[in-house]
C-alpha cells in the first residue's frame, strides 16, 4: 500500500492527524494557505504546500495529489473551486478520498437523525455529492457535528451577553481526540464509499451543556432566549460504532471537565 496521504486543509483537524500519520509511518503532504505555517509543518515531518481552493495552481496541486490518498479538511464552501479540485484529482494518482463534511446538512425536524434522513439543499451537500458521484475515486464522506477541544472551548461560544437560543433543544458535539482518531480508522482500515455520522453518544439539552460549560472555565453565565421553541436534531452515531467497532474517547458531554489543559 501507498502510505503516502494528502491532506488539503491542514489546520485544526488536519494538523494533528498528520502528526498521528507520519508517527505510523505515513509520508503526509499538508497544505496551507499561510506562509507563517511552513517553518511548523518542516518542524513536525509533514511535507508542505501553499494551496488555495479559490486559486489553484495546476503544476503545484498536481505535485501535492500525487499520493493514494487525499483528506480534505477544508471549511470553503467554493463549489467551482472544489469542481477545480476535482478534475485534477481526476487526472492525478488519488484513488481514494476523505472529505470531512457537516451534521449541519440535516434538517431540524425534532427527531433522531441518520446518515438516511432527507437532507437540505446547501452549498456543503452540492460538494458532497460532487465526490460522492465521481466514479474515478471511492469517496467517505464524514459529517463531524460540533466541533470542540483544547483551543476550542464550548465555554466560549457565546459571549458578551450573546443570547443562546432553544435552550430546550440538544447539542451534538465531538471532541478533536476522537475526530483524529475515527479519522486515522478509516485510514488505516481502508473503509471507502460510506457516510458516517460523527458524534458523541450524549446529546445534553442546551440548557444544562451550556451552563456546565462556562462554569467550567469561569466565564460568565449564560443567557438564553426562554421564548423560542426552534426545532432540534439528534445526530446518531450507531453506523460509525459499527463499521469501525468504535469507543468514544469522550462519549459523555456532561462528564468532561472543560477546564483541563489536557481537553
């Protein structure tokens, strides 16, 4: 097997999965959009690269894709860049794809949801399918719900007096330890042409997460809007604990001390 991977969008996600990769034995190419970033990508082993989805460069991306695998880490929602992305995948040595995409593309229907339910039309799922039909790559497709750990602290979400709405609805919430890990899974199980939901086993209400939360670091306690009764999902993640046989690192939102360095 070809054990070098591509990761497009090598930050808050990408960047410690690298490290766990090349830790493994993995030759990892990281993108970048900054300059500043280059000295730190040297430093740790991964090999780096200036890339931008909004301006790609046909004879640096064509170095960048020549691995097996790509994983794309990226936040854009640039449908003609990703179109861009895709004819040179198409021309390049990738075979299989990663994209890490978002719970956010299920409808808020006061419900249990899977990776079957009905989804809402959205820059994000036009992406998804654009991989997802391409039938030179095998693509998984990974829906990370909310995203929190270390420098990305829950308690810090809403502030100055920001009001928290639908205090009675649920949160849906991962932790990057566990994000990396389900990650690196797929990868070394080879697991290709799925969609997994990724999400904690415990969906708090608002309410308690929230006040839990800033009480944790010792930010100031939360206001919410105790008139809106806005619709609420609850992101499943059976499929996923099935396909890999996996145990959350942090499957209770409600047990974890957000004040530790090491969270």
């Amino acid at each position: 097997m070809n054990k070098t991977i591509s990761i497009l969008g090598c930050g808050w996600l990408g960047f410690p999965t690298a490290k766990q990769l090349i830790k493994n034995g993995y030759a990892v190419k990281g993108s970048t959009t900054s300059e500043d970033k280059i000295k730190n990508f040297e430093e740790q082993g991964i090999i780096p690269y200036l890339i931008s989805l909004e301006n790609l460069n046909s004879s640096k991306i064509s170095t960048f894709l020549n691995s097996e695998i790509l994983l794309i880490a990226l936040p854009s929602k640039n449908i003609d860049g990703f179109k861009k992305l895709i004819e040179a995948i198409n021309t390049s040595t990738i075979k299989k794809v990663i994209f890490i995409s978002s719970t956010s593309v299920y409808a808020e229907e006061n419900k249990i949801v899977t990776e079957k339910e009905s989804l809402n039309p959205s820059a994000l799922l036009e992406i998804e399918n654009l991989f997802i039909n391409n039938k030179q790559i095998e693509t998984t497709v990974l829906r990370f719900a909310g995203l929190f750990g270390y420098n990305r602290k829950p308690g810090n979400f809403f502030m100055n007096g920001r009001i928290i709405p639908n205090p009675k609805g649920f949160v849906n919430m991962i932790h990057q330890d566990d994000c990396v890990q389900i990650l690196l899974e797929i990868i070394y199980k080879q697991i290709l042409g799925e969609i997994f939901n990724a999400c904690a086993d415990t969906h708090p209400n608002r309410r308690e997460y929230y006040i839990k939360v800033k009480k944790d670091i010792g930010n100031e306690a939360p206001v919410f809007n105790e008139t809106e009764k806005a619709p609420f999902k609850i992101v499943s993640n059976k499929k996923l604990k099935q396909f890999l046989n996996y145990s959350f690192k942090y499957p209770d939102l409600l047990k974890i001390d957000y004040n530790s360095p090491l969270i």
